[in-house]
C-alpha cells in the first residue's frame, strides 16, 4: 500500500510541475525583459531630460550658443588662445 501512495504522489507532483513549470518559465521571462525596459526607460528618461535643457539653453542663452559655436569650429575671438587637450596616453601592458 505504501509504494502506491508513493507512486500516486510522485503522479501528482508531476501533473502539476507539467502544469504549472512553463507557465511560471514564461513570466520570469517576462519579469526580466520588464525590467531590462524599464532600466532603459529611466535611461532614456535622463537623456531626454539633458537635451530638454540643451534646448533650453541654446533658445535662450546666447553666450551659450556663441560657446558652442566657437568650440565646434575652432574659431576664437581676438586675443583669445585656444588649447586643446588629449586624453592621456597609458603605457602599454607587458
């Protein structure tokens, strides 16, 4: 009587993982890509944020727009000296 039970049991157990396992598969699938988008919700929230206030800027601030300007295409007022920098070189790994 008793391996019946067990078998019976081990039946059951089976039925429901048959039942339940894909399901419950699915929607830590889903869970995951939910939060892959929403991380790269918040992401490009933040970038929208930044070029809102570039924007901003660029219609109202016009020594910022001039600072632009001039930085893109190198050209300085009278007097002034342009430097421009590199990133700094590390030595090569032995």
């Amino acid at each position: 009587m008793g391996q019946k039970n067990g078998l019976k049991t081990a039946i059951f157990v089976a039925i429901l993982l048959a039942a339940f396992l894909p399901p419950f598969i699915k929607y830590q699938q889903i869970n995951y890509k939910r939060g892959a988008l929403d991380r790269q919700l918040k992401s490009i929230k933040e970038e929208i944020k930044v070029l809102e206030e570039e924007k901003r800027r660029l219609e109202t601030d016009i020594i910022y727009v001039e600072k632009r300007a001039r930085d893109r295409t190198g050209v300085a007022k009278k007097g002034e000296i342009i430097l421009k920098s590199s990133p700094a070189r590390t030595p090569p790994r032995k």
